[in-house]
C-alpha cells in the first residue's frame, strides 16, 4: 500500500523545496511525477528547474517536450503517469490522485495559505480514512524537515 507524506511549506517556499526533493529521488533512482494546480505554474516550475543551480540543472519533462517514457522527472496539470513514476508529487492545489499504483505520493503545501491547509487537511482525512499509511513533516527553523506524525 502507498505511503502519503504531507510536507507542510512554512519557511521556504515551492521553488526552493521541490528541487531538492526531486534530487533526492534522482539520487535513489525513482522515476516521479509533479502534478500542479495550473498550466502557468506548470511551465514556471519547468523553467525553474532548468536555470535554480548555477553549476546543473535536473532533468525532466512536460508535454511540451515529449518522449515521457525517457524522463526522470515529468511534470503536468493532469493525473497521468507517462514515464512510469513510483512516486507523485502533488502541489498548488492540484487534487490528489488515488494513491494506487505508487509506491509514495507526496502532497506539498503552503502552511501560509489557509484554503490550502484546509485542503491538506481534507486530503489528510481521506487517506487516513482509505486505510493508507500517512505521515506528516515539516520544516524546522534550519529549514530541514522533521517528522510530526
């Protein structure tokens, strides 16, 4: 049964976690997919990805580029699975997918907007209540991520 962690964004923001996150998952050879809330957020983070190191960039793709099945990392305002992710991040309000055929969906949110608390809250009681394991994290003052259930 998939694991769903709630990352809750306080500190930093979206464009400074998720990078990190996707490496992590590159450096353990997971395939992912980064659902968005829309297209305009979407092509940002696109963008983001190739430009917010100075010495690399992480590799990925949308529909725009193609050839799903050749990305690490592929990202969409839709709830497909093209490259064959294990793990699915969702963000910006995007829904969250039914968690089956992954081995982690990670829901990242903005503990700075209410309507997306709310949101996560919600997410929260409906995965608890479809039987899947859940965790939450969130940033310390160092900015690292600390368990909280």
């Amino acid at each position: 049964m998939p694991e769903v962690l709630f990352y809750h964004l306080d500190r930093h923001p979206l464009e400074r976690v998720l990078p990190g996150l996707l490496e992590k998952c590159l450096e353990r050879g997971w395939r992912t997919v980064v659902q968005f809330g829309s297209e305009d957020r979407c092509e940002a983070m696109d963008a983001h990805l190739w430009t917010y190191r100075d010495d690399g960039f992480l590799p990925h793709g949308t529909t725009k580029d193609g050839h799903a099945d050749e990305q690490p990392v592929w990202l969409t305002t839709g709830d497909d699975n093209p490259n064959g992710a294990t793990v699915r991040f969702v963000a910006d309000g995007a829904p969250l997918p039914n968690p089956a055929g992954y081995e982690r969906v990670v829901v990242l949110f903005d503990g700075n907007d209410n309507d997306a608390v709310d949101q996560a809250r919600a997410a929260w009681k409906d995965v608890k209540a479809g039987g899947h394991e859940t965790t939450y994290w969130q940033q310390s003052e160092r900015g690292r991520w600390e368990q909280k259930g």
